[in-house]
C-alpha cells in the first residue's frame, strides 16, 4: 500500500500560480509512475500529467507549458508547479501512483480543491 496526501490547493485569481505537492508514504523511486489528475464539477477526472521512472514529464493539451511537474528533492515527494492559471483549472486535484501502471491509477490521495476565480 502506498498512502498520498497533497497539499498546496487554494484560491487564486486567473494569471496567478500555485504548487501542488504529493508526499507518498514510501519512495517514488520503487514506483513505475506518479501522476496528477483532476476532476471539475459534472466533469471525468483527467489526466494532467505524469511522470514515469524515466524522469520525463508528459502533460495534458490544456496545461502543457503552464504546469510543470517535477520530483521532489528527497524520496517521497512528486510537486506539480501551476502558472498562467485559468478559471477553467479548477477543480480537485487528486495525485496517484501507479505500483504497475502507467498513467497511474493504483493509488490516490484525498484530493485537494484548486479554485481560479476569473
């Protein structure tokens, strides 16, 4: 089992940035994958980016060149850096983690709101 709790969400008005983080309960090293997705109100969640055991980030159309997501300086910790950020981000921001798969999909965190206000 692996446990993920984010942090980081917030309110921020449209053009502004937040920087989601994901604490896993082991090392994300001895995972295939960790990810980001995101589900608005009425909507499927989605995937918004990933990042395989290579280290190469692959993102989601809509935030690609807005949001980087990176590893963090120690073992446990994926973050996800928002720019640009648009009334259309919002929503619950959910990491995962993926034991075998890739995007991930066998571990989640609680969520965490992301509300951009236009």
């Amino acid at each position: 089992q692996v446990q993920l709790v984010e942090s980081g969400g917030g309110l921020v008005q449209a053009g502004g940035s937040l920087r989601l983080s994901c604490a896993a309960s082991r090392s994300i090293f001895s995972l295939n994958a960790m990810g980001w997705y995101r589900q608005a109100p009425g909507k499927q969640r989605e995937l918004v980016a990933s990042i395989g055991r290579g280290g190469t980030a692959t993102y989601a159309d809509s935030v690609r060149g807005r949001f980087t997501m990176s590893r963090g300086n120690g073992q446990n910790t994926v973050n996800l850096q928002m720019n640009s950020l648009k009334p259309e981000d919002t929503g619950v921001y959910y990491c995962a983690a993926g034991k075998l798969t890739s995007p991930p999909r066998d571990y989640w965190g609680q969520g965490i709101q992301v509300t951009v206000s236009s």
